[in-house]
C-alpha cells in the first residue's frame, strides 16, 4: 500500500487507503505488529481509525516520493538503529522496495536496517 502525501486527518488518509485494498491485503495490513500510542485504545471499540495509524506508523516507510508499506517487508527481524547490516531501497520505475544484506546475518538475528 502507497499513499501519497496528503493533507486531512492521518488516521482518515489512512482508512481511505485501506478501502481501496482487496479483503487478502486487507487483512495482511491489520496482521501487522503496532506500538500502542501512550494510553491505549481497546482495538474493538470505535478507536479502529487509530489502530489502522499506529500500524502505518509502525511499519511504513518512504517510497519515493510517498510512503508505503509493504508488509513482507515489515515482517522482517529488524531494528531500526545500531550496526547496519541492511539497507532497503525504493525503486520508482519497478515500484518496489528492495532489501540488501551488507553482510551475513544468521537465521534469528535481528536485520537493522538503513534507507539508502
């Protein structure tokens, strides 16, 4: 899922997205790991605009010149800082985000990426 920068409310530029997506994507982006924002919300009850955000925050990043998630790409081990041993690239004229290991990584090691 890309979405072009937009002004409105994030939580609705997000569900306006997510109504575009076929019921396999769909589910695959609510499958996704979020960071609950500070306080909480109970994700059955009428806060599901901002589940929807906090997985697209959680997992998003830029793909040219909008943001994207990809959720394969999120299910990834990874860190966000530390020692870099990936980078991930968008590639506009393939429309694809692609990750490159720096170095061997084991199974089970965590994968801290860097945007090239």
């Amino acid at each position: 899922m890309r979405v072009k920068l937009a002004q409105g409310p994030p939580a609705a530029i997000v569900q306006s997205a997510l109504s575009k997506l076929s019921p396999d994507r769909f589910s695959s982006f609510h499958n996704l790991s979020y960071i609950e924002p500070p306080g909480g919300f109970d994700p059955d009850d009428e806060h599901a605009p901002q589940v929807a955000l906090a997985i697209f925050q959680t997992n998003a990043v830029v793909a040219g010149e909008a943001v994207g998630l990809f959720p394969r790409m999120a299910r990834l081990n990874h860190g966000c800082a530390g020692a870099f041993n990936a980078v991930y690239s968008w590639r506009e004229h393939e429309s694809v985000v692609v990750v490159y290991a720096m170095k061997p990584i084991r199974k089970g090691e965590v994968c801290h990426d860097l945007l090239l």
